[in-house]
C-alpha cells in the first residue's frame, strides 16, 4: 500500500512516528528565523539598507547572554545549542542569537529565540519587522498591542508564535497548541531584557 492509499486512521494512529523531535524543530526555527533576516536584510538592499556584503556569516554569529530563570510555569528553561544549524547558514543581519527551551517532564512545551541584528539593518522600519514576521510561521500575522509592545501572532504546525522586537532585538516565542498557558508565558517572555 503507498502513503497516498493509506486510510486517514494510519496517518492519526502513527502521526507520532513522522514528527521530528524537538531538536529537529529548535534547529528549524533557528535556520528558518536566521534566512528570514537574510532575506529580508537582502530585500532592504534595494530600499537603501547595508550591502549584502556586511552582513554577518552564520558561522559567525554568537549566542547571545540572556538571564532568565531556570525555571518558569513550572517549566524548565534551558539555551540550546544551535551552533551547528547557524554555521550552515549564509550571510545574515543577524549578528547574535539564542534559543532557549521550555520543558515540562521533559517535553517540549515552547521555545523562545532571542537575536540581536547588527547596526546597520534597518531594523526600526516598520515594514523591515512586517516583512520579517511575515515570513514566520503558516499563515499572515496579526499585529496586537500587548502593554508598550507591538506583537505580531501567527501560527506554524501545531505550534502558536510570537514576534516582537525591541530596539535591535528579535524576540520569537514558539509553544505548542496544546500548551495550557501561551498568553502567560507570553507576558512573561514581553519582560525580558537582553
């Protein structure tokens, strides 16, 4: 029997066994968020923003040090590596970013990327970060007032995003749908400083 004869109670049954683990998907996002600001520092060009010659390599760009809490909502938080995934990267705006995990019994729950873009992108443009965060996840964010910060919602598979900036900062906050408490964890995540 080929996969498209398959009846959709084996796709449901098994849909488990075809779904990368979670690093798979950490290093996604991170390989996915960092072409995003290549793309879109590359589209800038045109708009008057740097040459693509002054963006940053992917082998280049650094964690970045950001204090959070070991654990929030009773959710252990810890950075990632993604070094691996960022050196197979091209030039980015991008000069400095990590990925930071939230697992509750050792699962999954959200991850939160935190990166800071060099000086010259054109970062505080408003259709720089539109363009940026139209580019994450499946389907056209929808851009909210939460507090002082403007954050773009969107949705990716299975999974509930985020977006905001502040000054050079990108902020993008991952949780899975069935995660009891996004709108809390949002909150908390609008209150760190890098």
């Amino acid at each position: 029997m080929t996969p498209r004869q398959r009846p959709p109670a084996f796709w449901v049954r098994n849909r488990a066994a075809f779904r990368p683990d979670s690093g798979t998907r950490i290093r996604r996002r991170v390989a996915l968020v960092a072409g995003l600001s290549s793309l879109v520092g590359l589209a800038g060009v045109a708009c008057g923003s740097p040459k693509p010659t002054q963006g940053v390599l992917g082998k280049a760009v650094k964690p970045i040090d950001v204090t959070l809490p070991t654990e929030v909502l009773d959710l252990a938080v810890t950075r990632e590596d993604v070094g691996k995934a960022l050196s197979q990267g091209s030039r980015s705006y991008v000069q400095a970013t990590s990925v930071y995990s939230f697992r509750r019994d050792n699962l999954l729950q959200a991850t939160l990327q935190v990166s800071r873009f060099i000086p010259a992108t054109r970062y505080r443009s408003e259709k720089f970060r539109d363009t940026l965060a139209g580019g994450v996840g499946g389907v056209i964010p929808k851009k909210v007032h939460l507090g002082r910060h403007v954050v773009y919602l969107t949705a990716g598979n299975q999974q509930r995003i985020s977006v905001w900036f502040r000054g050079r900062y990108l902020f993008v906050l991952a949780t899975r749908d069935d995660f009891d408490q996004p709108r809390t964890l949002l909150r908390q995540a609008l209150d760190i400083t890098p």
